[in-house]
C-alpha cells in the first residue's frame, strides 16, 4: 500500500507537488481542471461544462476537448486543492441531486487518481439545455 506524501503548492501556484520517500511527483493545475472536467461530465444529467468567451459575453457549452475551461482550481495553503466547476444540464433533472453527484465523484476522481486531497467542490450551474 502507498504511503500519502505531502503535498504542497508549486511555484506559481500553478501546480502540486506530492514528495514521498522515493521523490516528487508534479501534477499542473491543466491536469487537475482535465480530470475534474471528465469526472463532472460522467455524471447523469450533465450536458456539458460552460465556459464564457474570452471578451466576457454569454456563457457556452464547451466542446469535449476544451472542456476543463468551464473548471477553477484554487490552491490551498495545507496542500489541498478547492474546485469551481460551471455545468450544463439537461431539462427536467434534478439540480441539487445533480450536483451533489458531481461534488462526490470529482473529489473522489481527484484523490484517487491523483492523490491530491480535495477540500470543497463548488458547482455553478449556468445553463438548462434541452
């Protein structure tokens, strides 16, 4: 069984840094807000995540390979990570069962499959498609 390193915020807060007895492992912010996209996305009733475009406007449904846009990770000072996650759903579901579905599966997505110990995940729920 692996022993949990410590983990602690990278130079630019960009990145977490996981020092174990066999060294450091690096994981950037694009991984995490990647692997938090595809969790969020994998739960029913989730359209897809939202993004806003770049001069401010409306917000949009992002397509699959962008969509750790509609995703912010805030670094926290013990190492662990807080997300922001802006979802699509579809008509007729069940928002707060939805969201709640999201929170469990990408903090447990996270801590798995990257070790990195998830605080909070904070879902916006931005659009109703369908």
């Amino acid at each position: 069984m692996r022993k949990p390193g410590s983990v602690t915020k990278g130079g630019a807060h960009s990145m977490v840094n996981i020092r174990n007895e066999k060294g450091t492992i690096s994981i950037t912010s694009e991984v995490l807000t990647y692997l938090a996209g595809v969790a969020a996305t994998s739960c029913f009733g989730v359209k897809g995540m939202i993004g806003r475009s770049k001069d401010g406007g409306a917000w949009q449904l992002l397509r699959r390979e962008s969509m750790s846009k509609g995703v912010t990770v805030h670094f926290e000072d013990d190492g662990a990570i807080s997300l922001e996650l802006h979802i699509g759903v579809d008509h007729g579901v069940n928002m707060s069962a939805v969201a709640r579905s999201i929170m469990n599966e990408v903090s447990y997505k996270l801590s798995k499959s990257a070790g990195v110990p998830v605080r909070r995940v904070d879902v916006y729920i931005d659009t109703i498609i369908g």
